[in-house]
C-alpha cells in the first residue's frame, strides 16, 4: 500500500521500481505539467503504476529478513546501552486479536486499534473488511485485556455490485474530536484485480466516515463524503473541526488522486451526527498520499512532505473555500516517503516547527544500474525540519541509521523515539526490508539534538506498525503484517504474510530517572483556554507539567501528537492540603490554535524528568 509516485514541482511524475508483476507492464511514462502543485498521469501511467502498487500486498509472501542465528531474536538481545539513558522493551510480546494498521489512544485509557483480516489459509483474496479491537492496559495483556469492537456493517459502494460488509476502514485518516470521539474518514473500496470485470487495477478510496465513541465503545456512521479516500491525511482545527484531504478517489480504474478538500463539523456529543461539507479544491490541493499536516499557533495548517513538492501552508475559514500557499523548496530536493513528521516541543506558546525523518526517496536507487526489477531504495538517515512561521526549511541531525515506514513518538520530556520501521525497498526480497539493526529504537536528545540508538525489540515492525504514548508515560508498539515467531518453525529466515499480530511495550529512559515519581492527585477535567487551574500532586518533588495530545497513528503519519508546555503560576496561599502533598498552579494555553480542543494527557514532570502518570484534560 505504499506510495509510488510522488508530487514534484512543475508536475512531474517519478516512479520508483517496478516489482516483478508490474514489468510485465511498464510502457514509456509521460506527464503533463500544470499551475502550481498540480499533478497527472496518462492511461499508460496509470496502467503501470496500478499494477506495481497492488503488487505490494500480493507479491511479498515471502520476504527474507536477516537472522544472524536463524531464529528469533530474544527480547533486549541488543542492549544500546543503560535503560536509564535509552530505556528497555519490557517481558515479550503479547498477541492481538487483529492487525493494528491504526491506533489510537482514547481518553478512556484504551487503545483502539483496526485493520483487515487475515489471508484465507488456503490462500486467495483477502476479505475486504475491516476489524477492529480495544486493548485496556489496566487489565495486563492478556485475553482478558482486549475487547472486539468490529465495525458496523455497510455497503463501500452503495448500488454498485460490492457486497456488505464490515465498513473497510483501513487506510483511512484518523484524528480525535474536541470530545474525546474519534473520526476515521475513507478506507479500502476495492482489491485491485479481485474482480476482472470491475475495472479496477489499483487502489481506491471508499466514501465512508465513522466516529468512534470511547464511552459507550460503539461506532457511528456519519453522512458520506463527497467522494472516496484511500490513505488520506485529517487534522484537527483551531476552532474544532477536521479537515480532511488527500488520498485516492472511488474511481476506476484507480491510483487518481483527490483534489477536493472536505470539512467535518462535530456534533456536542461523542454519539452525535456531524456534518461532512465542501471545502474547495483543485490542481494546488494536490499531495503525496498521507500528507504531513500541522496546526501552527496562527490557525494555519503546514503541510510537511511526504513529497518534495508538499511543502505549504493551508487556510480553512469558516464558510469559505479553503486556500493554499506554496512554501520554498527543501534544502536537499527529496522525497520522504515513509517518513515521519513530528511537531517540535517549544514553549507554551506552541511550536511552529515541525521535523521529517528518515524515509525513501523513490527517484534515486541505490545500485541505478541494475535492471528495473532488481532496483533497491534505501531509506534515508536524514532529517530536515520546517518553519511555519518563515517557511523555511533546513537541514537537522542526522539519525543513526535510515528508517521509512517507522514511528515517531513525541514523549513528555521532549525527546522522540523512533520506534521500528525498515532499512529500504527491494522489490526481489519484499517491499520494505528489515535487518537485526532496524529492531533497536532511536532516542533523540532534545538537549544535545542528538539521535542514540536503544535496545531491539522481539518483532520487526515496519509497513502497517504502529506506536502511541500511553499515560503512564509507556509505549505501545504494534503491528507490521509478518511476524518471524510465526513462520520462523516452517521458513527459517523468511517471512510470510502472518495470520495474528503482536504489541510490545517499550519503557522510556524517564522511567529510571532517579527519584520517585510524582502522583497527581487531583487536577480538573475540563479547563478553559488561558486560565489558571490547581494540580495537588504528592511526592515527586514536580516542578513543572505539560499536555500531550493522543496519538492517532497510521503508515508512519500520526495525525494526533503534540506537546504543550504549561506556564507556571504563583501557587495558591492557604486552603487545606493533605500532608506530603503541594499544589502547583499553571495556565492554559492561550488560545485553540496553540493546542486544538479537545483531550490531552497531563503530566507533572518531577525535577530529575521523571513523568507522572497522566490525568486526562479537556481543553475547552
């Protein structure tokens, strides 16, 4: 499912390899050159280019991943050095009920997390539906901890000749609502070549919106879009709505991408309807599949990549067509698919930066003088970061080693970590190759703005992984459609399409800081913008906190974190306090366009940067 063909500046179309099944196919490329990001291919392109993306999910059953011993590496085999410095994965692995595709972190202290089902084992078409679940990190991680919670029934065509069935969610964007709700919009229409005669030869996108209530555990079907969307991008605005872009249209024979742009409007409530209306469009909302999107502290949206010509800053106003702004090259002119995009931590006052890691850039082959089917892409150790203030980009520190398809996590000590992903694309040996190496996280230092790389988790996680902050200030990792543990006994060294997923935890550095951590006592659960509010916390010896908004993560682009920094205030005098407890006060962010509205997870942090565990905030 991964992008192939990326926008660049005066509209030019670069392919990356074909795999096998595509060369059967390939035809002379040619593109036409439109205004501003536009952006088209020709039947012949589009014939080409189908086939080499659907390849990507059928071709790769088998794909060969190094193991030094021939078997599965041990949890912490590779140590990268004291948990107190890079943290440590802790026990092993545990199984999930489906594939985490998407996750996200809900107010409720559960992980929603969603998918397809497995391959049929006595092989043929994976079913077009979708399959979702809960896990609640409060009872372990066993069986008992995870709950299914399938989608609703529902036809992705309306009359067209598809059939009912779970609404085909994966693939589609994912944001949280200013209710703690969440907003899936798009998904998967169609299996390309499933049907000859459907005239479909690649991907396409399914009209379909959800909200998923994290209260009653329920999903809710909202009105349609306008059209279909598969892998498109949703951020949420200043003033509480969603805008939603990017990503391939319903129609045949697939791989068009939608220029239009949509603006979901929530109802007050969790289980309410809201209202999916036009936004605009055109040739200049054109983008990469996933696309990058930001909210910067003026109510702007930035647009970061994935492509070297998806670099802008977007307008929503109420009630009138949305608009775009194109922003100056990138310093090094490369694509990032693959990669990341993670806000920077600044001060109360928000961030206008936001930094790209890792990825592939799909022009440039690592041996260009192989034959087409044996072209490899290797992922990038490199990062550039984007001002949305001037709309500049530059250059930042360089990762240890090159990641794509990983996942970023923002942490509330301000560090990142880099959480799994692969080392390139070789279309011979599977789509996105992994190594020993790609196990072992990476830890940037926001003091030194330096990367170090940590322990190896059990499992690759790369294409379809996932990672989110828990609240007690833990990750979860999951995802990646093989699993050597499974297929290890029957393949030595390869791995097969997998029938189950698994999730780690991994344990940041904080949480072997020195010193106990602090404990929240009470805090408010729903604040006003630019308001002093109490935190009585005990021990910990706390000296400051900070908000960080849930993630909601797919593909390597999470579409929810976010970090914001509270100002401190003059602690209250007088009043009744339990022993061995203090009452800190701090003050809201300014306004929604620093921090949209909607649930954070608050943190007191202790003065060795030890976190709390969070209690949920709603910034109203």
């Amino acid at each position: 499912m991964g992008l192939r063909a990326a926008r660049h500046r005066g509209g030019v179309i670069r392919l990356i390899a074909l795999t096998p099944l595509a060369l059967a196919a390939v035809l002379p490329a040619s593109a036409s050159a439109h205004e501003g990001h536009l952006h088209t291919t020709k039947a012949m392109e589009r014939s080409a280019l189908g086939l080499e993306h659907a390849a990507e999910h059928f071709l790769p059953k088998q794909r060969r991943r190094a193991e030094p011993d021939g078997g599965p590496t041990a949890p912490n085999a590779v140590a990268g050095g004291d948990p107190a410095e890079v943290g440590r994965w802790s026990g092993d692995y545990f199984t999930l009920p489906n594939y985490a595709i998407h996750a996200v972190m809900l107010p409720t202290g559960k992980v929603l997390f969603w998918g397809y089902p497995p391959e049929p084992i006595e092989g043929g078409q994976r079913a077009n539906s979708g399959e979702a679940a809960l896990w609640d990190p409060k009872l372990g991680t066993g069986p008992e901890s995870m709950k299914e919670v399938d989608p609703p029934l529902v036809d992705p065509d309306g009359a067209g000749p598809l059939d009912e069935v779970r609404a085909p969610l994966y693939c589609s964007g994912q944001t949280l609502l200013p209710s703690g709700a969440v907003l899936a919009a798009g998904g998967n229409l169609i299996w390309p070549g499933a049907d000859p005669d459907d005239g479909y030869g690649d991907y396409a996108g399914a009209d379909i919106v959800y909200t998923f209530d994290p209260y009653a555990e329920t999903w809710v079907a909202q009105a349609r879009m306008s059209g279909g969307r598969w892998y498109p991008s949703q951020v949420r605005l200043a003033d509480g709505r969603t805008a939603i872009l990017g990503g391939f249209d319903e129609n045949a024979p697939g791989g068009s991408y939608a220029d239009t742009v949509e603006i979901f409007t929530p109802a007050n409530e969790p289980e309410g309807l809201g209202q999916i209306s036009a936004a605009g469009g055109g040739p200049q909302f054109l983008s990469a599949l996933y696309p990058h999107l930001t909210t910067m502290p003026n109510g702007r949206v930035l647009m970061s990549g994935p492509a070297e010509g998806d670099y802008a800053l977007l307008d929503f106003p109420a009630g009138r067509a949305a608009s775009i702004t194109d922003l100056p090259p990138t310093p090094d002119g490369v694509n990032r698919i693959g990669g990341n995009a993670v806000p920077r931590p600044a001060g109360p006052k928000g961030t206008w930066q936001v930094t790209q890691l890792g990825g592939i850039e799909d022009t440039a082959p690592a041996n260009p003088g192989a034959p087409p089917d044996q072209l490899r892409y290797d992922a990038m150790a490199t990062s550039v970061t984007t001002d949305g203030k001037s709309g500049q980009t530059r250059v930042d520190a360089a990762l240890p080693s090159g990641r794509a398809y990983a996942n970023a996590v923002l942490l509330p000590d301000r560090s990142i970590v880099q959480i799994g992903g692969g080392n390139g694309r070789n279309p011979i040996e599977g789509n996105y190759d992994a190594v020993e190496a790609d196990k072992r996280v990476q830890v940037l230092d926001p003091e030194t703005n330096t990367w170090t790389l940590g322990p190896s988790q059990r499992e690759f996680r790369t294409y379809h992984s996932v990672a989110v902050l828990l609240p007690d200030g833990r990750v979860f990792s999951a995802g990646d459609d093989y699993h050597s543990v499974e297929a290890i006994a029957e393949s030595p060294g390869y791995y097969r399409s997998s029938r189950t997923d698994t999730a780690e935890i991994y344990e940041p550095a904080y949480l072997f800081a020195k010193g106990e951590r602090p404990k929240i006592k009470r805090a408010p659960k729903r604040v006003g913008y630019d308001t002093d509010f109490s935190v009585t916390i005990r021990g910990g010896k706390a000296t400051e906190a900070v908000l960080m908004a849930p993630g909601a993560t797919t593909h390597g682009a999470d579409m929810g974190q976010a970090m914001v920094p509270l100002k401190q205030r003059p602690a209250p005098v007088g009043g009744k306090r339990k022993k061995g407890t203090r009452v800190l006060r701090f003050r809201t962010p300014a306004n929604p366009k620093v921090a949209t509205p909607g649930p954070y997870m608050l943190f007191a942090m202790s003065r060795t940067g030890k976190p709390s565990v969070a209690r949920w905030v709603f910034l109203r």
